[in-house]
C-alpha cells in the first residue's frame, strides 16, 4: 500500500502549519527571561516578538487552508514555498551578518528544510497531473 503524495502533501502542510502556531504562541507568550535564556539581549519592549507571534499565527492559518484543500487553494501552496525560502534567506544573511546565534541557524535550517519538502511534493502531484485530473 502506498501513501499518496496527495496526502503526504496536506499532512505536511498541517504539521508546518502547526510548527508555525506553536512558534507564534511562543513568541507571544513566553517570558522575556526564556528569550534571554536563548541568546536573545532584551533591547527593546514585547511589540516586535508578538507581532513576530502574530505573523505566524496568520501564516498557521495559510499554511492549514492549503492544507485542507490542495487544489482550491493551490496559489497558497505555491505561496508556501516562497515563504519558506524567503524565511531561509532572511536567517541566514541574520546569522551572517548580523548574530550568529545557534537559534537563528537551526531556524534557517528548519525553513530550508521545510520549503524543500513542500516544493519536492509539489512538484510530485503536479508530475502525476493532480490537479488537470481532479477537474475533469
């Protein structure tokens, strides 16, 4: 028996959706002294962690609605992808150039791996014509 890529798809989807709620929480619930015990120098007050917190909250929710139906919402799919890269992007030249913090890295890392796996599934279904055969 074999898993479709389908279903491996929107069950990874869910579990980057999911990833994203919990960091979002995180960043906006967790004590300044858990930021600090991670590295972080409190430099500045809560806004720019719960806006982080919310961010990914909203992302959750894409994430999740692409998720739920591949082929309505397949633009956020795509979307997906380019988030995750651009998440790459952006931690690593932070980690470069800015603060080389372990958390930073393995975050950049996380990203990469994920935007990797959604696009290598992606370009999955759309190699077995998913999407021209479910609106036949």
């Amino acid at each position: 028996m074999s898993i479709k890529t389908d279903k491996l798809l929107s069950v990874f989807l869910y579990l980057v959706a999911l990833h994203s709620f919990i960091v979002g929480i995180g960043l906006i619930f967790l004590p300044d002294s858990v930021f600090q015990f991670l590295g972080f120098i409190k430099t500045f007050d809560r806004f720019f962690s719960t806006q982080g917190g919310v961010f990914h909250i909203a992302m959750s929710l894409a994430y999740a609605m692409a998720a739920y139906n591949l082929i309505k919402y397949k633009q956020l799919i795509l979307f997906s992808i380019i988030v995750k890269f651009i998440a790459t992007i952006f931690l690593f030249t932070y980690f470069i150039f800015i603060s080389n913090q372990w958390l930073i890295i393995l975050s950049g890392i996380s990203d990469l791996i994920m935007a990797i796996i959604t696009l290598l599934l992606y370009r999955n279904i759309i190699k077995e014509n998913y999407f021209e055969k479910r609106y036949l």
